[in-house]
C-alpha cells in the first residue's frame, strides 16, 4: 500500500476566481482526480495595498485541491509558473504535499 502512496500527491492552488476556469483545465489535462473547489475572500484590504505598492489584488479567490501523480505535479506547477505566472507577485499560490506524509 504504501507503493501506492508514495506516487501520489496532495495538490492545492489558491488564485483569483477569474482563473477558475482555466485552472481547473489544466488540472484536469495533467490528470488531476478528486478536484475540491472552495471559494474565499482575500484578508489583504485593496486599498492599503493600492496606498503601499499600487497594486490592486483580486479579493474573490478559489482554493483548488486535487490528487496528482507525483511526475504530473512537476508538470502542474511547471505550467502554474509558465501558463499562470504563479512565480510573479499578486498571482497565486500552489504547493503540493506527499499522500504518504499527510496526518488524518
């Protein structure tokens, strides 16, 4: 059993939900299974950072988790840095977590 676990992996993405659509696309091209889609709003208030940087972040955000096998989580966040520019500020956040590490 643990074979199996060691090939799987917990994926989350945490973006704005105008990039739902598109994100859940991509998951699902690389072979995401088991997709949860939580809707969430930013703590970060649009004006102090409008008054720090001058940036406008979107509030409205999507939490995507899902399982991966562990050679497409490369692929997915690879493509989260190139298709999404998750590696800019103000874009998104992904990570993935190992199924064998996770505490129930």
């Amino acid at each position: 059993m643990n074979e199996v676990l060691n090939d799987i992996e917990f994926l989350m993405v945490i973006a704005g939900r105008k990039q739902k659509e598109e994100l859940l696309k991509e998951i699902s091209r690389v072979g995401g299974r088991l997709l949860n889609i939580i809707y969430g709003k930013g703590s970060v208030k649009s004006s102090y950072l409008i008054d720090a940087f001058g940036l406008v972040p979107e509030e409205n955000k999507v939490v995507i988790t899902c399982l991966l096998n562990s050679k497409k989580s490369n692929e997915m966040i690879k493509s989260l840095t190139d298709k999404f520019n998750f590696d800019k500020p103000n874009t998104g956040i992904a990570f993935t977590i190992p199924v064998d590490k996770l505490s129930f």
